[in-house]
C-alpha cells in the first residue's frame, strides 16, 4: 500500500521552521538564516521513498501584519491550515504559549492530527520544559507535544516516524523524481536574497527583492542574471557599496551555493534598479508572485 500526504508547518518568525523542514526533506528547500521574516512564500519539499510521498510544506512566520507584503504573507501560513493531513505547529523555549491567541484559536479548531514541536531544547533545562509542556497542553489539549533540537537533530527521527504513521493512504500527488513545487528560478531568488539576509543589517534585506531575468541552462553549466530590487535610490547605495565591493561578495556567494544546489558550474550576474514601495504596492506584489486575496 502507498501513503502520500500534505504536512503543513506553522508558527511564529525565528523558531526554527525552515531548519526543521530542510532536516525532514533532506535537502535545503527552505532558506535558513538567523534574520526572522526570511521565508516569504510557502515552500513545499517533497520527501519520496518507495510507498510513500511526504509533501511538507514550510510558510512565513505567523505575525500581525504591518504593510500589504505582511498580509500577503500571513494568506500563506492561514491557507497552510486548510489542506493539512498532519499539522507541525513550531515553537521554542523562549516564546509564550498565549503568543499569538487568533492564529492558536484557528489551530485548536482543526480535525487533523497537530504535532506541537518545542524546538531549542538544548537551551533550556528539564524543569523549565516540564513546565513549558504542561502550559502547551493547556493551549492545544488534542496536540501531541514532542521536544526537539533541529540544531543538534535531536528526536528529528520522532517526529518522522510519526508523521509516516498519520499520513493516509494515497497514490503520490507528484511525480516520483520531483523535489519541490517551484522552479529552478525561484531557488535562484531565495539563495541571493538568503546573502542579503546574511550581509547587510536592519531594514535593508527586508525592503530588497529578486528577480531573476534570465536563466540558460546548459549541460554542465548555467547562465543566470539576476536584478536586485530595492525601494530607495539610498539602499541601492548600499547593496552596491564602496567600490561594487557589498554586491560583489554577495553575489560570489550566491553562485558558491548555487554550484552545491544544481551541481553546476554558475555564471551569475546581478544588478541593482529602484522600485520604490514595492512593499505597499499591489501590482508589485503580484508581478513578484505574492498572493493577495
């Protein structure tokens, strides 16, 4: 008998999503930095074996939005709720359970199986968590609560033994050989937004956008140039930097990383353009791929 099905993963920015599905799929799908708000789309990983199909699917971190991207972004994790055979609400030793009370509310509502992963637990101590746990139990009393450390990959193998236990019988919704749902392109656009994430503070990487033009792949290589949107005439300023020398490392680690991902050798070429308040602009938002409705 085969068993396929949708394992959704939610919760709030910065508790260790993406990290946590990179481990369950075995590839990394999601990017992972230690910014919040780095996933903006929802990412589906397809995990297959020979009687099974896993398709997770990550999504940004619950927030209340501030601006039209925001609430583009929150669409994506409530719309994550809809279509789950098996729910993965992240959270951490840090944050509070009553954090977020409407999203917790639409949770204790669902039919599905909710597996409640405390992540982190290498940073907090067993009296801490007893307690932590009974809290959770509280909020979410049909959850199943399992412990985890996605940094040290401590009781990942729980959590995937019961996940192949939920899923329901199934023929495969994807082809066998498929890894995820989204184009070469949109990897592309993740790693060198991931680099911007990773090398220039504050506002910056939050008001930056990728867009990659073209894409020509060869054999044993690819040909990519990539425009690098931003919303001031003042940031363009700084991704450029002193001298081309801020998007130069950018840019050189981006093709680094994009080489380990596709296995080829990476022509890469970026440039910088203004697109003031994309952010706030609907026609932006969709001409960049958002969901707005």
């Amino acid at each position: 008998m085969h068993k396929a099905g949708f394992v959704n993963i939610v919760g709030n920015p910065n508790v260790g999503k993406s990290t946590l599905m990179n481990l369950l799929v075995g590839e990394r799908i999601s990017i992972a930095t230690f910014k919040a708000q780095t996933t903006r789309h929802r990412i589906m990983g397809i995990l297959n074996t020979d009687d099974m199909q896993i398709v997770f699917s990550d999504t940004p971190g619950v927030l209340k939005p501030n601006y039209k991207l925001q609430e583009s972004m929150l669409n994506f994790s409530e719309s994550a709720l809809v279509d789950a055979d098996v729910l993965l609400y992240v959270t951490d030793t840090i944050e509070q359970p009553d954090k977020n009370q409407e999203f917790m509310e639409k949770v204790r509502r669902l039919d599905v199986p909710v597996l409640l992963l405390i992540n982190k637990i290498d940073l907090s101590n067993q009296k801490d968590l007893v307690k932590l746990v009974d809290q959770w139990h509280e909020m979410l009393p049909k959850a199943e609560i399992i412990p985890v450390s996605a940094k040290a990959r401590f009781n990942v193998d729980a959590v995937m033994k019961r996940i192949r236990e939920l899923i329901p019988d199934s023929p495969p919704y994807f082809g066998k050989d498929q890894l995820t749902d989204k184009p070469a392109r949109f990897f592309v656009t993740e790693i060198i937004r991931e680099k911007i994430l990773l090398y220039y503070d504050k506002e910056i990487p939050y008001a930056v956008e990728v867009v990659v033009e073209q894409f020509k792949e060869e054999a044993k290589s690819i040909h990519i140039n990539a425009v690098i949107y931003v919303e001031r005439d003042s940031q363009k300023g700084i991704i450029i930097g002193k001298q081309g020398k801020a998007l130069k490392k950018v840019a050189t680690e981006a093709r680094k990383t994009l080489e380990h991902f596709f296995q080829k050798t990476i022509y890469l070429e970026t440039f910088v353009k203004v697109d003031k308040d994309w952010r706030s602009s609907d026609k932006e938002l969709k001409n960049f791929g958002y969901q707005l409705d």
